[in-house]
C-alpha cells in the first residue's frame, strides 16, 4: 500500500519539485521565495487531506532527490546517514565488517571481502549474497540493508547467506576498518617502482610520499603511477600529490564558477620530492575527477607519460553545504581547467537527447602542453601511449554492468583450483567457454543501431514501408543479434582482462591481483618498457 501512495503522491509532488528547478536559478528572489511558500503548502496540504496515511519524510526525501536528477549526477542530497558515509569515504576508516558489500533489488551481494577482516574471517566469499542481517531479512528493509552491517568495534553481527543453492549463517565481529588509499607499491624490475594509488581520500598524498620514498630507498630510478579504476576524491589530495612531482608554485587547476568566491587558482605549496625521477602514469576509462587533475596536470606539464585508456571526463567540482537536521546538499559548485587551461568535462548534463541522457561531447578544442605538444578538453585525458587492453567498450561495459563477467567469476572460483597467482593462466579454451556461459545466460543489450531500428519500425511511418522493407529490417535485428556473439571475439582482449582481474581476487585477494598484474598486465609491461629507454620517454615528452 506504501508503495502506491508514493506513486499516487509523486506526481504533484514532483510537478511542483520541477518548477522549483526553473525558478532556482534565478537572480530573482521573490520568485523563489514564492515557488516554495507554493510547495510548502501543497506539502502541509497533502499529507494532512490525503485519503491513506502518508509519510512525509519518505516523499520529501523522493521529492528532493528527483529535483535534482534533472541536473547532474553528483548533486545530491545527503541525509544524515550519507552524511556520516560521506565523512567516512573521505577519512578512510569506519568500523563494520570488512567487505565490499552492494545492496540490489531485494538482496545484497558481497562483492570483495578484504583480506583479513572480520568478512573474511568469518568465511564470506564474493558472490555471496545476505538474505538476513540479524532478525532482520534483506527483502523486507526499504533503506540500503548495508548500513545494518556497519557498527561499534567488537559488536557482533549474525548474517544469513546464500553461496550456491546453500543457506549458510555466520557470526561476525565488527572491528574497525582502514581504507588505504595507497594499497600496494613494489620493485617491478631492480631500477622501476611501481605504486597503485586508489583512491583520493585524506590518506592519499601522504602515503603515495611514503610509497615513493621507499620505493627509492630500494633503488628505484623510475616510477609508475597507477591510477587506473581510481574514482577521485578530494581536491586538495590531488593537488598534494601532484606537488610531490612537481615544485612549489606551479598551477595545477583553476575552478570555474557562476558564484565568484568558488573561483580559484590551486598551485603547489611545498617542495617536491622529485622533480626529475621519470613517471609513467596509467589510467583507463574508470579514471574520474581527482584522477584526472594528477594525470592531466602531469600531461600538461610534461612531467609524465600517460598510458592505458581515455579517462572518465569528470571535470566538474563538488562541496558539502550544510543543511538543517544534520543533512547536506553535495552541490556542483564549478568546473575545473587543468594547467593548459583545459576542462576534460566529456558528458554535458545541460543538454540531453530524446531519452532524457546527457549529450557526450563530439568536438574538441586543442590546448598546448608546456612543450607545445597538442592536447585536448572535452573527453577525459587521451593517453600519450594507448593500451588496448585497457580500452572499454559498450559490450564490455555491458558485460560489467550486468555482473556477467562477476557471475562467471564466481562460478569459475567453485569450479577450479589455484594454487599459486604465477600459475593461474585463463586460456583461450577458458574464454570460450566463458562465451557459452553469455549464450546460455539471459545477458542482453541494445546498440544504438537497434534502437533506431525498432524506432523506425514502430513509428507512424513504418505502415507505409510494406511488408518487404519490414522483413528487411527484422532480417537486419537478427544479423545484429548474431553479430554480438562475434563482439566477444573481436573484444577478447578487453574482456579477458577484466575476467582475469575479476577471477584472480576470488583467489588471492587484492594484493594477489596487483602481484598478478605486475607479472603480466600488458599496461605495466608496457610502462616498464618504455621507462627503460630513455630516449623513447624523453622523446615524447618532447
């Protein structure tokens, strides 16, 4: 019945949420003093003289954050539980059970068990999913059943799961956890370190310092940065860690924004650490904001090589503003242009298509590197060195996003044994029957091609086509259809290494994955080569 009231109320409470948005704009503050004295009586109105009873915090809670869906995705509303959540992805410590837990429609899957950690100790697996925390069944809790996971040091927690077809249960104690933002640093050969740095909490500079000092202690002479899947994070982070290879003084960003007091210049503050060590830093599609600042700036200085993929395109800024009730608005407050001068936004959220989706950016605008090399905004950081396998595509994104590659994962996990991470290989007789595993699952996407195709036909036009160009454009879905199975072949190489990432954590965590890939990822391979020859690294720098 809940569940129909909201539907029943969203509707004019959305209609006034969206007039709101037209209104918020502008300088004209009668008119947004009258907007919500509107929507404040409607509100009191509603839920006084509705004819069921209503809960006014969930539709007010609907409301806001349908508002803002009509602008971009990191505007958010943040109640005091994402409060608390938020100050925790940034501090990189809270206390709970150790896992990367994701909460779908109706369950929650583990998705990683940090090694170590009470998850871990208690035996949780990925790709177990939590039917029941407590007395409490997952299926029955409206909020994010995660946050039942999260408590004091020491306290216990009972999870019921469910691990191929069997119902197993398991006490956990929580304890508290810490979110390295530097996971893993090695000697790749006896002169190239190599660093992953994860994420851009409050810990990032700070330990990538550490890592790199170390690192040089054992007599690294080169350095790879490894930024890839890196999501971003704080912006002060960024710019620390960028100091670290660049000396004090140096601009490194510059925010854009309509409010005059966001528009700032950031440059270094302190002395470098090293100025010259030779840098290769990697990124990928999954390369975003805080991400995109270090590689940017560093490419635009020409103070490293950047290879793998395109990055993410996030260049926008984001900051808390308080609210009332302990609540906070996470607002788009700017853009920020790395040290060329450019903005790698790729996505523009203020024009959308026919489906109501942003408007990727099509044409670019060249910029100079301090070398006069041509770089360019509007799409992320283009690499200097381009790694197919660290290229993704909308089959390849499919697969993720539909947790095929996840789920195959798992089953491979149940089905084999690994010893050793030097001795795990995935074969191309692997590979073909994760292919049988995507045709026999109910995996399936539309390409663009096939939306524009079954638009046409059913459109007010397609009645005058006849029955022969209708056959043709059946006969044409078909071909399309056949010709994904084709896909992954065609997209072996960026699949497989997203299935060998995937299947390798199951056996030997996360450090087993970087150990894994310092002995065969192809972009570290590649980053070793290139920093071994001199003249080759100094020649595109230049």
């Amino acid at each position: 019945m809940q569940k129909l009231i909201k539907k029943k109320v969203l509707i004019p409470v959305l209609a006034i949420t969206f007039l709101f948005i037209g209104s918020s704009y502008k300088s004209d503050f009668f008119e947004i003093a009258k907007q919500i004295e509107i929507f404040t009586t409607l509100f009191k109105e509603l839920n006084m003289n509705y004819v069921d009873e209503t809960n006014p915090a969930e539709l007010m809670d609907t409301a806001i954050k349908n508002m803002l869906e009509e602008l971009d995705p990191y505007t958010k509303f943040l109640n005091e539980q994402d409060v608390e959540a938020y100050k925790i992805n940034n501090a990189g410590e809270y206390s709970g059970i150790g896992a990367l837990v994701r909460s779908y429609k109706e369950k929650l899957l583990v998705v990683e068990p940090y090694k170590g950690y009470p998850a871990d100790k208690a035996g949780l697996k990925a790709g177990d999913e939590i039917i029941k925390i407590g007395d409490i069944n997952v299926i029955d809790f409206d909020d994010n059943a995660s946050e039942l996971l999260k408590g004091a040091n020491n306290s216990e927690v009972t999870v019921t799961y469910n691990r191929q077809g069997q119902t197993k249960n398991t006490t956990i104690k929580r304890e508290g956890i810490e979110i390295d933002a530097v996971p893993f640093y090695k000697m790749v050969d006896d002169k190239t370190g190599y660093i992953v740095l994860a994420k851009f909490n409050a810990k990032a500079s700070e330990q990538t310092k550490a890592a790199l000092i170390d690192l040089k202690g054992k007599g690294a002479e080169k350095i790879i940065l490894d930024l890839r899947g890196n999501p971003g994070g704080l912006l002060s982070e960024a710019i620390n860690v960028t100091n670290l290879f660049v000396p004090k003084g140096e601009l490194i960003v510059t925010t854009k924004s309509k409010v005059k007091k966001f528009n700032k210049t950031y440059k270094t503050k302190n002395k470098a650490l090293d100025t010259d060590i030779p840098l290769v830093v990697l990124v990928n599609g999954r390369s975003a904001s805080a991400s995109e600042i270090v590689s940017g700036s560093l490419q635009d200085l020409d103070r490293a090589v950047i290879m793998g993929a395109r990055s993410f395109g996030k260049g926008l800024v984001q900051r808390p503003m308080k609210l009332t009730y302990g609540t906070q608005l996470k607002v788009t407050i700017s853009r920020y242009y790395t040290a060329s001068g450019r903005c790698i936004q790729a996505l523009d959220y203020w024009n959308r298509d026919d489906n109501g989706k942003a408007v990727r950016n099509t044409t670019f605008n060249d910029f100079k590197t301090r070398n006069g090399r041509k770089v360019q905004d509007g799409g992320g950081v283009l690499p200097d060195i381009e790694i197919d396998a660290s290229k993704t595509n909308t089959l390849t994104n499919a697969l993720l996003a539909n947790h095929i590659i996840f789920d195959y994962a798992t089953k491979y996990h149940f089905a084999n044994k690994v010893n050793n991470v030097s001795d795990f290989s995935f074969t191309d007789n692997d590979y073909g029957t994760f292919k049988k595993f995507v045709s026999s699952s109910d995996f399936s996407y539309e390409t663009k091609a096939e939306k524009a195709l079954k638009q046409a036909i059913s459109s007010e036009d397609g009645s005058i086509y006849g029955s022969n160009v209708a056959s043709g454009y059946k006969n044409l879905l078909a071909e399309i259809e056949k010709s994904k199975l084709t896909a992954l072949d065609t997209y072996q190489k960026e699949i497989q290494k997203n299935l060998e990432d995937e299947i390798v954590k199951r056996y030997f965590y996360r450090d087993g994955l970087y150990e894994y890939s310092v002995l065969k990822d192809e972009a570290i391979l590649a980053a070793t080569e290139l920093l071994s020859n001199n003249e080759k690294y100094g020649a595109i720098l230049k």
